[in-house]
C-alpha cells in the first residue's frame, strides 16, 4: 500500500496525442508514487498503449509534460529513461540471441557498469524464473518463456517505474500466477504502470486503477476506495465504457 | 553508448552464416579476378619490359581488383543494409533501443559504424591480397593506400545510404531493393557522365572512386563522399526522430 508521502516516481500531467485531426489521448494526467501499483484499464483503442508509449519516450507528446523522478522527459530524454523499464505489448526480442545475451545488451544499455553485470544478470533471471533457460536461443522458447524475458529485459536496471503493456497476455494461468506475484515484488520496490483486459488481474495485483475512454482518463480511484464503496470493478468498468 | 550498439549489431551479424558466407564469397570472387590479372601480367611482363615507363604489378593488378571490388560491395550493401532498421522495425524490437537511455544519434551511428566494421574487414582481406605480391616484386604503396582509403569512403557512401533507405519501411525486402535501385542508378549516371563529361559526373560514386583507383586522392572527391555520407545519416537521425513526433 503507497502511503500519501511516498516520494513521487512518475508525473505527467495533460498529456494530448494528435495523431492527423485524430485524437488518440487527451487530457491524461497519471501520477504515481513510490511502492505503489497502478492499472491501466480500458477498451481496445481507449489510448492505454498511446499513453504508455509516450510516458516510456518512445512518442513525443503533442501537448502536456512527463516527468519520471523529477527528471523532465522531454529536456533530459536519457537522464529520464534510465529511470524506466518498458516491456511493450509485443516484446522487443532478438529471437537469434541466446537469453543471456540479450538481458547483457539491455544492460548495457541502461549503463550497467562492467563489474555489476553479471550479478545483475543472475538476478534478472532468478526473479524472473528463467535461471535454466540462460542459454537457450530466444527464437526456440515459447511464448510464456519469451513473456518472461520481456519482463527481465524492464526490469534488469532496477527502474524506479517499471511499465509493463498487457504483460500477462497469452500465458498459461499457472504462469499468470507466476507473473502477477513478480509484479506484486516490483511494486515493493518501485512504481508499476500496468494495463490489461483481465479484470480480476487489476484486483489482484493493483493499488489503484485508472480506466481510459476514448483518449480520456474517465475514473482513478484506490483500491481500498472502491472496496469501500461496495462496488464491483466489472460495474464500474462497463457502466463507463459502454 | 555507441560501442554498445557497434557490438549488438556485429554479433548480430555474426550470429548467422549470412555475413560469413557473404565473406567468403566476397573474397572468393576477388582472388579469382586477382589470379586472373596476376596470369595475365605474367604473360605480357616481357612486352612491358620493353616500354620506356613500364606499368609495375599494383598499376596492372591491384588496382582493377579494387575496381571490382568496389562494384561487388555496391551489390553487397543493400543485403546487409537492409536489416538495420526495416527488420528491427518489423520484429518491433527498435522499442529496446528506443526506451533506453540512448540518442537517436547512438542508435544511427553505431548501426552505420557496426556495418563499417564488417566492411573494414572485408577491405582488410583485400588489403592482405595485394600484399602478397610483395613476395615476387615491389609494390606502389601510394597506389594501394588511394585505393583502400577511396573503397573504405565509398562503402561508406553505400553504407550511409542503405541505412536511411532501411529507416523508411518495415520491410527488409523493399529496403535492399530500394538501395540496390538507388545505387544502381548512381553507377548509371557514372556511365551517362563518362560519355557526356558534363556536371552529372560530380553526383557519380563511382566516378568519384575512379580518381582513387588511379592513385588520385583529390580533395573534390573526399569532400563530395563527406557530405554524401553526413547527409544520409543526418537524414536518418531525422527520420527517426520525425517518426517519434509524428508518427
């Protein structure tokens, strides 16, 4: 549970993308503290990946700001990135690399230093299960295993926000389970944006929710809040959405 | 930050027989083309001794081997350019690269510097073959050393070129077409100038090479393969970028 004085990991604050005369996200504003789990919720095309996209970097934002540990995006785009780990929708993986390769090259990236990197390594892996699999080639795992390495190559920095898009789609429930429980461990340490089509996964794993319709952020309350309430996160969900 | 991405894109390269095969091939076909010219030499070297100022061995063999050699990495290049971003595109994992905390600038530089070093290694082996002659006579190194420096600068032309063409789709396929076609018609405006010798020529990448192939390091040329190469990469960055703002 995030209490009200955890620092502040992630804030942006009017978010607006204009894709053409379309508009895909308006007027978002996401915050998020230290320790604390957010779900991302809403129907296809809502904005969810948009918005994740252009909190990661990878979209510049037609309008608003981004601030990732109180470094700006926009003006220190590598200053605020080294704060982030980012698993999009489809994993960014090189199916020719053996598994050790690939989470060495994403270190690498994130400026691990030399002498740190295989303990980090070892680390990624173990937290992620994927402590046999080291040199297995990337292309032969299947798809849960390749979900896994997804989630190692977000969290091998140890980020301070960790945003992972639809991060247990297509995996088995035992898996799922397996997955949900990692995301809980993050969440300990750091700040986690998470989106989904599964429900009960929100319910399970976050501390607040955010529901997106079209472009727009349409409810943002705790937990605790909506428990309190009495309501259903299904009610809410489909009597906003539909 | 660069020299991370130089050594994900070599032994990306590396990892496939691909750029091993490609290796081989390549020097297959120059030393057969260098053994061609060597027997040749060999047979008109009486007549060549009765000429005032005879042609030593790099004049008459080593110089067309990199002639050819320049001609063979022009088809080359579109088949290992083609990859560096139409594929990373296409199998969405420019998003790694994207999210860390590395420029635009990183990822184009290094891309084109990774491919420079497999291309610097293919000149080595040509570098390694025309040093052999020394063991039957004496070599013109300011012969050798225009042509590795003009072969090093077009490749690198090449190179910068499939590169921006590879930044403009998500399809490996379409990129190596693209580039061949482009390159292509940059050798045919070679052959269009040498017959009109007008102001087309300055756009030749092959007439430019040409000046060093005969031993000419002319400055013209150095600075016409500069631009041609900051232009593309600067164009590249651009790309890139453009598609993050608008894309």
């Amino acid at each position: 549970m995030a209490d009200e004085t955890a620092a502040l990991t992630l804030s942006a604050q009017n978010l607006c993308r204009k894709y053409g005369h379309h508009t895909a996200v308006q007027n978002v504003n996401v915050e998020l503290r230290r320790g604390e789990v957010l779900g991302l919720l809403g129907p296809n095309g809502a904005g969810k990946t948009t918005t994740m996209r252009m909190l990661t970097g990878n979209l510049a934002p037609s309008t608003g700001s981004i601030e990732i540990c109180g470094i700006d995006m926009l003006d220190k785009p590598r200053e605020a990135k080294l704060h982030l780990g980012f698993l999009p929708e489809i994993p960014p993986l090189y199916h020719d690399m053996t598994v050790d390769e690939y989470l060495l090259l994403a270190a690498r990236l994130h400026r691990i230093n030399k002498q740190t990197l295989q303990t980090v390594l070892d680390n990624a892996k173990l937290r992620c299960g994927l402590e046999v699999q080291g040199r297995y080639v990337i292309g032969t795992l299947s798809k849960g295993f390749q979900q896994r390495v997804g989630i190692a190559q977000a969290i091998i920095h140890s980020p301070d926000v960790i945003i992972l898009d639809e991060p247990t789609v297509g995996l088995d429930p035992n898996q799922m389970r397996e997955i949900r429980s990692l995301i809980r461990e993050l969440g300990a340490s750091s700040s986690v944006i998470l989106s989904t089509h599964i429900l009960s996964e929100v319910e399970s794993v976050c501390d607040r929710v955010q529901i997106m319709h079209k472009g727009s952020v349409v409810f943002d309350q705790t937990m605790t809040e909506l428990q309190h309430q009495g309501t259903s996160l299904e009610a809410v969900f489909t009597q906003l959405t539909q | 930050m660069i020299v991370t991405i130089i050594r994900k894109e070599l032994s990306m390269l590396f990892i496939s027989p691909f750029a091993w095969i490609l290796l081989a091939l390549i020097q297959l076909v120059l030393t057969w083309v260098f053994l061609v010219r060597l027997d040749a030499f060999l047979e008109i070297q009486s007549q060549l001794m009765q000429i005032a100022n005879p042609p030593g061995i790099t004049e008459v063999i080593i110089s067309p081997v990199f002639a050819m050699a320049a001609i063979i990495l022009l088809m080359v290049t579109p088949l290992l350019s083609m990859r560096l971003l139409a594929e990373e595109r296409r199998n969405h994992t420019l998003t790694l690269l994207i999210s860390a905390p590395v420029s635009m600038t990183d990822i184009v530089i290094g891309k084109f510097l990774g491919l420079m070093v497999f291309f610097l290694a293919v000149i080595t082996l040509i570098v390694a073959l025309s040093i052999s002659l020394r063991l039957g006579g004496a070599l013109d190194f300011g012969l050798l050393l225009s042509n590795t420096l003009g072969l090093l600068l077009v490749t690198a032309c090449f190179s910068a070129l499939g590169l921006y063409i590879s930044s403009l789709t998500a399809q490996p396929v379409i990129a190596a077409i693209g580039t061949l076609g482009v390159l292509l018609g940059l050798w045919m405006i070679n052959l269009a100038a040498s017959e009109t010798d007008g102001w087309l020529q300055y756009f030749s990448l092959l007439k430019h090479f040409e000046q060093f192939n005969q031993g000419l390091i002319d400055t013209l040329s150095i600075a016409y393969f500069i631009l041609f190469i900051v232009t593309f990469l600067v164009l590249t960055i651009r790309r890139l970028d453009g598609e993050r703002l608008h894309g």
